[in-house]
C-alpha cells in the first residue's frame, strides 16, 4: 500500500461519485491528468440518473513528485478497484476512459468480460508516442535520478480554459511504465467482447492516430464505432465537442442497457 500524498489536491482534481440507477458508469482519466478533464462528463450522466464513479488515480491531483512513485500497475488496480466496487451495485457497468484512461479502460474490459458491458473511448493511447520510452522503461529508476521530470504534456485544449487539472512536468519513472500497460493491451485485443464507441479527435497534439489504427486492427471479435471530432485538441472532454460526446456516450449506454432504459431509477 503506497503512502498517501500529503500534499493538497490541485483544484478541482478530487474524485467524483453519484448513487443512481442500477445502471453504472466508471470514468477513467488520462496520464499526468485528474477527475477535473472527466467532472463535466460525470455530471452529465450523473444528471441522467446514472451511477457514475470517476476515481483520482494514484499520484495524480497533487505534484508529480507524488506520481513518480507510481506506475501502470498501481493505476490499473485502483480502477479495477472501482469496477468491482462498482459491479457490486449495479446490475450492468460501462467504463469511459480518456487517454491514458482510455487504455485503462480497455484493459478493465479485457480482463473482466463478464463486468463490462461496453467502452467508451476519447483519443485513447495505445501506443509509444515518445521513442525514447521502450529504451527507458529497463532502466527506469536511474533515468528517473539523471532526468526526474520532463515538460507536461497536458492542456491540449482548443477552447481557452484554465486548464485539466494536471501537471506541468511529466515524471521520467512513472512515464517508463506505460510501455507495459500498452502492450497488455494490444495483446489483449482479439479477447475484447464489450462493443467499442471511439471518439478521435482531427488535432490531438499528445496522440497521434496510430492508437486508433491498432484498435480497428486487433479489435476483430466485437462492434467497434469511430467518430471524428473536427473542433478539438486532445482534451475533447473539455472542448467544443464535449456535448457530442457526452450525449453519444449516453445513448451508447442506453442502446445497450439490458433494461432498455440505463438511465431510469
């Protein structure tokens, strides 16, 4: 169990939850990012009746000092942490995710099947953006003493808005593990059961498009939809297609909800 931070939370990064229908949502946020990029989706579906939960990942929300003593694996676990939580209220559970929490999100559906009804994805990561990370990630802990922190790579937002609620510098020893997380993913693709709605955004200056090229690739054993977004950057949770998304993801769970409604008491 890794201490807790003492350090206080960035403005608006706590984490977000509503009782509702039986019906449940789990929202994932991205890397170096906070429930901040994720709150306004949260409360749209909140607002719809549904049961959401949008946890703060471990070392996020604070400094990156913080998250530079954690990894993939301690991400992973607090959202699977959810998802059980969450499927023990619920009769049926949908998890969104954003970046980083896109691949989460996959992973959650990958090794829980029978949970996950279905996935929502925005500009999701899949893959090695930076090329100096596969060299890096053996030898993560002394790149991390030679190089703590690089600049952030956050607040790719087209709208001018304060920000996503995360950080400026990204942490070398934490960044060094998303090369497993990515590549539990990619291997776990032909298992994906759960239908896919995809959101990609036309500017994203953080992902590039081949994530989305993976995914049509080796997502072959379920329903997979991919919808462009044309006015945002790669934050599109805060950005001038956030309704589109918002309301999409919506109608996505209600199409598939086993009672026909999903969002009704």
């Amino acid at each position: 169990m890794r201490p807790t931070s003492t350090h206080p939370l960035i403005p608006g990064a706590d984490p977000f939850s509503h009782v509702g229908s039986r019906t449940g949502v789990l929202l994932c946020h991205g890397f170096t990012g906070s429930p901040y990029s994720m709150r306004p989706w949260a409360e749209y579906l909140a607002e719809a009746g549904l049961t959401v939960e949008l946890p703060r990942l471990p070392g996020h929300g604070t400094t990156w000092q913080d998250m530079a003593t954690t990894g993939s694996d301690d991400w992973y676990a607090a959202v699977e942490a959810a998802l059980l939580d969450l499927s023990s209220r619920c009769d049926e559970v949908y998890v969104m995710g954003l970046s980083m929490g896109g691949a989460l999100s996959l992973r959650l559906a990958q090794e829980n099947p029978d949970l996950v009804e279905g996935v929502v994805l925005v500009n999701p990561s899949l893959t090695v953006e930076d090329r100096r990370l596969p060299f890096i990630a053996p030898v993560r802990h002394l790149a991390a003493r030679l190089l703590p922190s690089t600049p952030g790579v956050g607040s790719d937002v087209a709208l001018e808005v304060a920000g996503e609620g995360g950080y400026d510098r990204v942490p070398t020893a934490a960044a060094a593990t998303l090369p497993k997380l990515w590549r539990a993913v990619q291997e776990g693709m032909s298992g994906l059961r759960a239908p896919i709605l995809a959101y990609r955004s036309a500017q994203d200056h953080v992902v590039g498009p081949e994530s989305l090229r993976i995914l049509a690739r080796r997502a072959v054993n379920t329903r997979l939809t991919i919808h462009l977004l044309h006015d945002s950057y790669h934050v599109a949770t805060l950005d001038h297609d956030a309704a589109t998304i918002f309301e999409g993801s919506l109608a996505f769970v209600r199409e598939l909800s086993r009672s026909g409604e999903g969002a009704d008491r």
